[in-house]
C-alpha cells in the first residue's frame, strides 16, 4: 500500500510495494503520484490527472476499486493491478488518501490461458462438427504445362463451409486437426474424394497430413479408394511437404516407396525452404519437385531466386523429375519460370482455386462422389 496527501504526491509505501514497484519509499516520498507510478498512456489524448480513481476518490471522498490497471514500475515495465483507493479524513478534513493494491499477473495469465482453451475447446467442436456433417468441399487449382499451356492436373484444396453458408479458408480447422488428432479423418475424406475425381480420367494432386504419412495406415486407405472407385492410380499424385520429412524420415520413405508400387506419383512440396529437403532427394523416389513460392514470387527481382529455380530444375532434372512453379502471378513471372526450364506452373495468373462445380471437366465426378459417404463405407472408420 502507500499514501497520497492532498495534492496526490506520494507520503508513505510499504515493503511490499518497495519490491513490486521497484521504487525505494525515500525515492518515491514527494512525487507525484501520476509521474512515478501511475502514469497514463500518452495516446490518450486530453486525459486530466485529476480523472485517475485514486484522485477521484480524494477530490470526492469515496472509496473506488478498481479491477483491472497497469501501475509503472521504475524499470518501465507495466505492472498489472488491481486497487482500493479511500480518502482518509482527521477532524473533519480530508488529508489525503490510501491506496491498496495487488499484483494481478497471475490472475491475468489464468485469465488468457482460460480463454485460449476454451477457444480451442470450441474450434475443436467446430471441426468434429464440420466433418460430421460433411461441410467439408474441394477446390480444384489448375497445374499447367508452361509450354503447351494445357492443364495437365488440378491440385485438391481443402475449404469448409460454415453453418451460415460462407466458405472458409481451412487454416484455423487443420490447426487444430492436426494437434487433436482429426486431421486422419479430414485426410481419409480428401484422399476418397480425390480417388472418385481421378476415376473420371482427370489427375489430381492430394495434400496428405504428415501425421497420416507417419502412422503408416495410409496407404492401405489409398488402395481401397483407388480400388472402389475404379481410377488409375497413374492420375493420382500425391505430396510430402518437408514438415512430414522432419517429423518422420523413415515413415516418409517408406510411403513414397509404397506409392509408387502402386502406381501413384509423389511430388515434394515447398521445396528448396530447407537443407533436408535436398538430402531426402537420395532417399525418397519423387516424380515432381514443387518450387516454394518464397523463390517464384520474386523470381523477377531477385538474382538469387532466380538462380535457385535454375539449380533446382537442373536438380530435378537430373533425378529424372520434373518442377512445378508455386504462385505464378503475372506474365513476366510465367515468362521467367519457362525461360529458367520450369516445365509446369500454378498461380493466380494462370487460374484461381475454384469450387468443384465451377469446374466443368470436374463437376460431374464430384457430383457422383458426394452421393457416397466413404466414412460408412470405409471399415477402418468402424467405431469412431
């Protein structure tokens, strides 16, 4: 606690507030108290000292709690507090006023860390929501030869539709897939719906979760896709980001070994971020190096990106694979990309994500592959 006379300049503080202030009471008797402590912030345009709790509850003589405030340490750090200022008065005449006060860090860190985990808590429910009522969709980006510029395959992006009908990006929903183990279930769905679309003579390329890449299940998932709806596995491509390589090297290995018995592609995604990605080249059989969109979205401005595409697509080549260019967003990039040996590209130069139905080449396969729900189908998906 410490005291305030009249005029708001600080008369007394104890021990305790000595050490959660930082301030000795010989540094602090005299001052006033909104220079030393109490200290507002100065985007608070037009604010009058005499406004503070503590001064109004001398000028008024009342007592005033407060629940949430920051006093200054000496240090300049903020302090959270909460306070009771209560003017005290000897034979009849108000003399000054009392201040008492607690730190609150603690009450606040339970505080945000409550409110974090009932947000996950929702999201989590907002997840398992979506996915059992089957609001999850597919977008459908185009990959373009840069040669011929003919689309030779769609990648499959996941989107979700809320409740009220909007469509929603997926990041927050596989945020929290992947740390609550849904992101099986959303990947299992992708990957079926993914086998339908390429039944239909259309290749697609599927984004799988390193979590299913490394619980080694996956494959046998793919097959029994692959297999009910009738595709050539040749149509289906599969990627491996390097989060999946770091999270499970061997695991990574082994499911793109075991793709490619089966006749699928597999593709590295994000290449060339990172030092593994190019030692897992000796390791992991690829068909396609997917180049970051760190190294095209400045390919025209920046010598050394420019000079990264041109080693990687030597790179490739030499692993007998191919590249795709990641954000393509205008003529002169798409020009640079071809001229540096790219073979194919996506972007929104080139074609936006659309919805399945906005796809013509698409819609009618997906249409069919709504009809069919692959979490009843699939026996792996028993009792959950």
């Amino acid at each position: 606690m410490f005291t305030l006379d009249g005029a708001g300049r600080v008369t007394y503080i104890n021990k305790a507030a000595e050490k959660m202030l930082a301030w000795s009471a010989s540094q602090l008797h005299g001052q006033l108290i909104d220079d030393a402590i109490a200290r507002r912030p100065s985007h608070l345009e037009g604010f009058a000292p005499e406004a503070t709790p503590m001064l109004r509850a001398r000028r008024d003589g009342v007592t005033v709690h407060v629940d949430v405030d920051f006093f200054v340490r000496r240090d300049g750090r903020s302090l959270p507090v909460a306070y009771t200022a209560s003017p005290f008065i000897e034979m009849g005449k108000e003399i000054g006023c009392l201040v008492v006060f607690e730190d609150i860090s603690e009450r606040q860190a339970r505080a945000v860390a409550l409110a974090h985990q009932n947000e996950v808590v929702e999201w989590v429910d907002r997840c398992r929501t979506a996915i059992d009522e089957q609001r999850l969709l597919l977008y459908a980006q185009p990959i373009f030869d840069l040669h011929t510029m003919e689309v030779v395959q769609h990648e499959l992006l996941l989107r979700v539709r809320e409740p009220d009908g909007t469509v929603a990006a997926p990041g927050p929903y596989l945020d929290v897939a992947e740390q609550y183990n849904l992101i099986a279930d959303i990947d299992r769905w992708v990957i079926a719906r993914g086998a339908e679309i390429a039944a239909g003579m259309h290749p697609v390329q599927v984004n799988v979760s390193a979590a299913s890449i490394s619980s080694g299940r996956v494959v046998e998932h793919i097959t029994r896709c692959i297999e009910r709806a009738g595709a050539d596995p040749a149509d289906m491509a599969f990627e491996i980001t390097e989060t999946a390589l770091i999270a499970g090297k061997h695991a990574a290995v082994e499911f793109a070994e075991r793709l490619h018995e089966l006749g699928c592609k597999v593709a590295l995604d994000d290449f060339g971020t990172g030092f593994s990605g190019f030692s897992y080249l000796k390791h992991i059989p690829v068909d396609s190096l997917k180049l970051d969109i760190e190294f095209v979205g400045d390919l025209t401005s920046n010598a050394a990106s420019a000079h990264v595409v041109k080693a990687v697509v030597a790179l490739a080549r030499d692993f007998g694979a191919y590249t795709v260019a990641e954000g393509i967003e205008d003529p002169a990039t798409l020009e640079m990309a071809r001229g540096l040996g790219v073979g194919f590209g996506q972007g929104f130069y080139l074609a936006r994500p659309e919805p399945l139905e906005d796809t013509p080449a698409l819609d009618a396969v997906e249409a069919r592959a709504r009809q069919s729900d692959i979490r009843r189908e699939d026996p792996d998906n028993a009792g959950r």
